[in-house]
C-alpha cells in the first residue's frame, strides 16, 4: 500500500465545526478511548464527502479498519444531518430575508444497484438512484433538502409526499419549478407546455427560465461533494447524506 499527501479544498472553519460537533457528542454518551480523535474523525468524515475516496482506501490512509471507518463517518453524518433546517424553518427564513421567491428543483442521486431493482429506476435520467427535492434561494443557496425516496417517483409526487407545496402556500411564498411540476398549482409557477405557443407564453417560458437559473445551480453546489456521484452504501441513507452536505455547504458558504 503507498500512501501521498492530498489537498483537501474545504476551510479550516468547517472541519472545526464538525471536531466541536464530534467532540461534544463524545463527551455526551461518555465515548470511551477511540482509534482517532475528534479532529482525526471529521477529517476522515470530510474526505469521504468532498472527494468519495473508497472506504477500504480512506481507511488505510487513517489506520483504521474499514468497518471502524464507516462507523466513525455514518455517526459524522447523523451529527450534521440533525442541524439541517426543517421545511418550515427554511421557509421562515425566506420570508425574513423577503426574497420574491424560491426555487424548487428535484435531483437524483445516482446509486450502485442492478437493473432488476425496478423502485430505484428513474426514466428521466436512465439510471438508478434516489429522487431528493431542493428548495434554493433566487440566487441558488440551498436552503433546505428532502428525505429520499426512490428514483421511480416522480417529481410532483415526490413535492407532495413532502407537503411541500402546502407548506409553500401556508408561508405565502411563491416556488418557480420546472414542468416536472406541472399540476401542482399555487403557489409553484411552472413553465407554459404545448407546441405552438403564442408568443406572449414564449416570453413568459423564457423570463421564467432566467430567473429559475441561477437557482437550479444548487444542484450542482451540493453535488461538488463527490460522494453524491454515485452512492455505494444503503440507498436508504441518501436522503440524511445530502443533509448533512447541505450544513456543510452552507458552513462553508457562511
């Protein structure tokens, strides 16, 4: 096995962040003696995120069997999971800011399964994964991210199940989405459909997709975090994983 020295492109302010979080919970279930400090586990944490390096990999670069290396990340993860807003949170924080509206985006999470799981199967994107819904601000911070659900359900669907539309419509905001949210209704603005549209609808469409741009980059944010690529551990996980993400994204943007 050889081993290099590697960059990791994150502040010193986040791994601090997560060495407090860590080192306070230890402190609060009386943790006996570890294979690697405070400091150590959520810096292993954080190279899994940010670069989803092989667990068996990660594990020999920390000196750690693999099976103490997942314990250690999955505990990282629930830490940070538990301080991601809740919907209604994130909606309130909205209306403080007074933004004109929200953007409501769904993104699938690729994950390594074979083509006999059907419920995993997303027609959209042709591939296996898990649907997670994104609500971001006009100028694409993520502000808040759903559970998981199975790569089959569809957008819409996926909103609903969420409450999301109901919750919008409760905080009198206003959610511009694309036409996989068409029917939802008030208060989600989605694009005009059909062919042959007038043209007073082609320019609706079109400032429609300026404003919803900049928005829909939050996708991307969260995806800068390379274990989103393709998740190799229970499916079940992805929508608490893309949590914890999100407050380390916004730890970093802060």
């Amino acid at each position: 096995m050889l081993f290099y020295r590697a960059a990791l492109p994150l502040s010193r302010r986040t791994l601090t962040f997560l060495s407090g979080l860590i080192r306070r919970h230890r402190r609060k279930i009386g943790s006996r003696w570890r294979r690697l400090n405070p400091g150590q586990q959520a810096m292993l944490a954080l190279v899994h995120l940010r670069k989803g390096e092989p667990l068996t990999e990660l594990a020999e670069g920390f000196g750690v069997g693999a099976t103490t290396a997942w314990r250690y990340i999955r505990e990282a993860i629930g830490l940070l999971a538990s301080r991601a807003p809740r919907l209604d949170q994130a909606l309130r924080a909205a209306q403080r800011a007074g933004y004109a509206f929200v953007v409501l985006d769904g993104t699938l999470i690729p994950i390594d399964r074979v083509a006999a799981d059907r419920p995993y199967y997303s027609g959209k994107h042709k591939k296996h994964g898990m649907n997670i819904q994104v609500l971001a601000s006009p100028d694409g911070t993520p502000l808040w991210t759903s559970g998981s659900l199975p790569g089959s359900v569809h957008d819409l669907k996926a909103a609903r199940i969420w409450g999301i539309v109901r919750r919008l419509e409760s905080a009198s905001l206003i959610a511009l989405a694309d036409k996989g949210y068409i029917g939802a209704g008030e208060p989600v603005r989605v694009p005009y459909r059909g062919k042959d549209k007038p043209t007073s609808q082609k320019s609706a469409n079109s400032a429609h997709a300026k404003l919803r741009a900049p928005g829909e980059r939050a996708n991307a944010q969260l995806k800068t975090w390379r274990v989103l690529r393709k998740l190799r551990c229970c499916p079940l996980l992805a929508g608490q994983l893309v949590k914890a993400i999100l407050v380390l994204q916004l730890r970093e943007a802060g």
